[in-house]
C-alpha cells in the first residue's frame, strides 16, 4: 500500500480527487487521524477537515490517479 500526504483545499479539488479515484480498480483511502473514509465517496471526502493534511492510501498504479496525487502533493 503506498501512501500520500495531500490538502484539498476547494470543492472542486474534492470534485477532481474524487473523479480520479473512481477510475482507479484498487481501492483508495483517505484518513485524518483515525478517521478513514472511501476516497471514491464524494460526501466520505466532503465530510473530512479539509483545513487538515489529509493522507491517501491506495493499493494499486494508476497514472492519472498519480497526476492528481502530485497536483495536491503535499511535500
């Protein structure tokens, strides 16, 4: 499983995100502190701190999945 730190800071960053991880065919997690959601829940996304370091977890290559990744990259 790899992970990511990322921040999404606008809906539409969560819309993009959220678009990018349903054409994934492995799962994709998203967690703050102990709470984890589906990343392919646009509400699961929405519910989270979005003022928060979010990370992802994913257990697959995706290279458009990647692209999103790196444009919310956090360092």
């Amino acid at each position: 499983m790899e992970k990511r730190k990322i921040k999404l800071s606008a809906t539409e960053d969560v819309r993009e995100f959220v678009a990018a991880a349903e054409k994934c065919d492995f799962d994709v997690d998203i967690f703050y502190n102990r709470f984890v959601v589906d990343a392919k829940s646009i509400l699961g996304v929405l519910s989270m701190d979005l003022t928060k370091e979010l990370t992802v977890r994913y257990g697959g290559n995706d290279l458009r999945f990647e692209n999103i990744l790196d444009k919310y990259s956090i360092a």
